[in-house]
C-alpha cells in the first residue's frame, strides 16, 4: 500500500485541476501531485499561504462558481498544454445553521460551491480530457445520513452528479469517481464546536481525526494509472466511522468490559 507522503507513479507529466486548493486537502492533493510530476493547476478563491504552495504548481486565483471563470481556464489550459488529463473537485463550504433555519441566500451559495461548480468544471474541461483521463470529485460521510445543514444536501447531490458523469463520459474513456471523507483536520472541522467534535470522534472506529493527506494519497491513486478500471465508485475515507453502522458504543464497552 502506498504511504500518503509518498509520490504515485503514473502521474508524471499528467495535467490536473485541482479546486479549493489554498489549503487542507486541497493543498495536500496538489503537494502530492507535483511530486509525484504532474503539472498542478491550482485553484482557489482564497490565496494560499506564502510559501505554501510547491514549485512548479500553477496557482490560479478565481470562484469555482462563476462559469465565465471556468471557460476561461479551459481555453488558457488548452493554449498552454492542449489537454487536461485530471480534475479534483475539492472546493466546499458550509454553514453553521440548520437547513430549515437557514437564509436562502447562504443556501443558494452552498449549491453553487459545493454541487453546482463541479458540474461547470466539468462541462468546460471534459472537451480537453481524452481516454484515459480521470475526474474526482469530493462528498463527504454526511451525505451517507441525514446529518443537519445544507452541506448534507449539497453532498447528496453531488453523489448523483458523478454517477451521472460516471455515465456520460466513461462512453468516452473518462473516468469519475468519488471520494468522501469523514472528520478531517480542515477548516470546516476546526469551525465545529468541542461538542460535536468529541462526538465525531466517539462514533470513529479508529479514534481520531484524519489529516488530508490520508484523503490526498486515495484522490491521487484515483486520478493514476493505477486506478485505470475504477470508475463510479464511492470511496470512503472516514476511520471506520460507518462501516461499523453504528455498533461502536458496543464495542467500546465490550473492551471496556461493562
């Protein structure tokens, strides 16, 4: 298996998109990619930190949302490489209000961000990807339950969009495929309450928060050669969260003995 800090092979000279890239797992994933030899377009609203982002990594500043953006991304890419032979669709927000208390203007920005952006930059970049080419986009575990808040909407949809661009482009060679994370040490984590957070971590199988390289080293291998028969899938990288369905507290007091 390989180790999250190492590169991936099959990545050398392959031209990857990456969104939401400033910082968590978004920075992870372009670390990784540019060591493993991509060349990383890296995308975000907000500027990274100085000196966070890698040599070589082309760093573009824009609003995932906005599709006069994307289209004009897709023909800079396609002047300076002719091609796009990956996408991460990793850009997200949240918001700290119920879904039914919350105003329509934040919810209609949470769309946008989270569910609507990766279908523009898949309409705009999908005429430059060829067979071969690998798009990966980013849910979460919320979407696997009926957590509170629009984030869960958001990442219910975008569950349904990649099955359909799984569809509409495996015809053409493209694979697409999804990724969900559980409790990750990122900022929307970090804006959670100690409540919540501890009870996160008390439904986790392994028992701790995950760092975004553990997401990172799973959306590289997606977007590799290695991964050239995966397609469709939904991968989960939560620390057993939900594979366990709920049994933990009967663990946890079996090994305690009570």
């Amino acid at each position: 298996m390989m180790d999250a800090s190492c590169p991936q092979p099959g990545l050398s000279g392959k031209v990857v998109v990456v969104t939401g890239a400033a910082n968590g797992q978004g920075a992870a994933e372009v670390d990784l990619l540019a060591r493993s030899g991509a060349h990383v377009v890296a995308l975000d609203i907000a500027e990274p930190e100085p000196g966070t982002v890698p040599d070589g990594v082309q760093f573009v500043r824009g609003d995932v949302s906005d599709l006069d953006q994307w289209q004009a991304l897709a023909k800079s890419l396609e002047q300076q490489y002719g091609r796009v032979d990956g996408l991460v669709n990793n850009a997200a927000i949240s918001t700290p209000r119920p879904l039914l208390t919350t105003p329509m203007n934040d919810y209609h920005r949470v769309m946008a961000i989270n569910m609507t952006a990766p279908l523009m930059s898949m309409r705009a970049l999908t005429p430059l990807m060829g067979a071969g080419s690998s798009i990966v986009n980013i849910g979460s575990v919320a979407s696997m339950g009926a957590n509170p808040g629009p984030y869960t909407v958001s990442k219910w949809g975008i569950r349904g969009l990649t099955r359909v661009a799984g569809l509409t482009y495996g015809t053409r060679g493209i694979r697409v495929n999804l990724v969900n994370p559980g409790l990750i040490d990122t900022k929307i984590v970090a804006g959670m309450n100690e409540t919540k957070r501890a009870a996160a971590i008390a439904l986790t199988t392994l028992g701790r928060i995950g760092q975004p390289r553990d997401v990172a080293s799973i959306v590289v291998f997606l977007l590799s050669d290695q991964a050239s028969y995966i397609s469709g899938a939904e991968i989960t990288v939560d620390g057993g969260r939900f594979g366990q369905s709920g049994a933990k507290p009967f663990a946890d007091a079996i090994k305690e003995g009570r």
